[in-house]
C-alpha cells in the first residue's frame, strides 16, 4: 500500500541519507601550535650553537685527565702541560717542533719526566725511543710517548756528552724501551746504565764502530773488496773496464791508461 504523493518503492530499499561518507571528505590538518615560550625560572632554554666540550676529568691524585681535542691551555701548552712547569720549573724546556710538542730535559731529570708524563699525565703508551747526533759535543736521545684518551702525543728529549754518552735506563718506566734502547747503542754508542741486556740488536757479531754516527767511515772498495763488480775488471779479474782504456788514436805511450 502506498500513500499519496509517496513514490513506490521496494520495502527493502534504504531510505536515503542526508549524511555524506566520511571517505569522501579530506581528512582535516591540526592547526599548527604556536612555539613555545620558556617561562622564566624553569631552566629550560632551547640549544644554541654546538654542545659544548666536555671538561677536563679529576683523576686520584688530584691532577686533571685532558680530554680529547682538548684546547690549549692560558700558556698555549696542549693537554695541562702547565703541570710540567710547575713540576721542573727551569729544568725543562718546552717548545714546538713539526706540529709536536718537545720537552727538554737533563740527563738527570730523564726518568724523572719519564715518570711524570705516565702517571700524572696519562702517556702510557710507548711508540719509540731513538738517537740524533749533534756534533761536536753531544748526542740527543728522543722518545715519543701518546695518550691514548687525549689523542695527544709528546716528544721527550735529553742531550748526552760525546765524550761520556750515558743515561739511565728507561725499561723500568716503560718496558717496551729494551729493544730500542738496544739499537741506540748499537748504533749511537749511547750506553744505558742498569739496561738488563744491553746487546748489539741488529749488527753481526764483530762489528767495528756505530754506523749511524756522522763521523762513522765506510770502508771504501780498496780496503775491503765489494761484493759483486758493477764493471768489469773491478773485482780484479775478467776484462779491463772501459774507463781505463785510451780512447782511439791516443799513443799509449803517452801515460798508463788509469791516468
């Protein structure tokens, strides 16, 4: 049964609605929030520029810990090596070589500075130990020691007497000194006192002199016959060498052919 001014359709058909689909709408943006402000006394304030580097850390005995890229202190001296100073005052000398920081000191003060740099400054690690002559009076003996928290590194060096080149061991500082302390006096004539076995390292036994003196002579080919002729009756047999033959149409009477 329909009513009047209802068009017919089936019972089953739903009715229409007036709401739209939710999927045909775009979804809505939230309003962006304004920033906001920090109220005074809350102790927040938005990051400004790059974090700032970490300071130096106390250690045990009251010394600081340098830091990696640690800035250089009032003086200019990487790493708190203001310490130095206040420790050797006048009996060390420290400069700038090649990029790296060089500390001078006696012979006497030697392990002492050793010492120092390892436990109160952190250079606990060994690279190498060498010598330098310096004629005519003396020569340098150097060691390089790193910090391996700082990433900083530091040249240590002493001057010893030609005419008497001792100096104490450094083995018991560092452990890792005996083979290069070894090839030092093998090759520099430094003797180590209290080294536990100072003996040639790299040199055959009955090696005359320390090769890496400036004043060390080579022995030249007529004293000790060199092994393997480059020319040919070098080594005193086989064909005479081009060089001692008289050039074409020169009368061999006019000197022997070596003149």
């Amino acid at each position: 049964m329909t009513t009047e001014g209802t068009p017919d359709r089936p019972d089953n058909t739903p009715e229409p609605s007036n709401a739209s689909n939710p999927h045909d709408q775009p979804p809505e943006r939230p309003e962006p929030s304004p920033p906001t402000q920090p109220s005074e006394g809350s102790g927040t304030r938005p990051p400004e520029g790059p974090e700032p580097r970490p300071s130096a850390q106390p250690t045990d005995n009251g010394t600081q810990q340098p830091t990696p890229n640690q800035p250089p202190d009032a003086t200019g001296l990487p790493g708190g090596l203001t310490q130095v100073q206040a420790r050797f005052g006048d009996r060390a000398e420290i400069s700038e070589s090649y990029g790296d920081t060089t500390i001078d000191v006696a012979p006497a003060d030697w392990i002492e500075l050793l010492t120092f740099v390892r436990d109160d400054l952190g250079y606990a690690f060994f690279d190498w130990l060498t010598g330098v002559d310096d004629p005519p009076e003396a020569f340098l003996v150097v060691a390089h020691v790193y910090n391996l928290t700082a990433g900083a590194r530091l040249l240590l060096r002493t001057r010893v007497p030609r005419e008497n080149p001792h100096l104490p061991t450094a083995v018991g500082v560092y452990r890792g000194a005996n083979w290069h302390e070894r090839e030092t006096y093998e090759m520099f004539g430094v003797i180590f006192d209290d080294h536990p076995y100072l003996v040639p390292l790299l040199l055959p036994d009955g090696f005359e002199g320390h090769p890496l003196r400036k004043d060390f002579i080579l022995a030249a080919r007529v004293a000790k016959p060199w092994p393997g002729a480059k020319e040919p009756g070098e080594s005193g047999h086989g064909a005479p060498s081009r060089r001692k033959t008289l050039p074409p149409g020169v009368p061999a009477d006019w000197g022997p052919p070596d003149a």
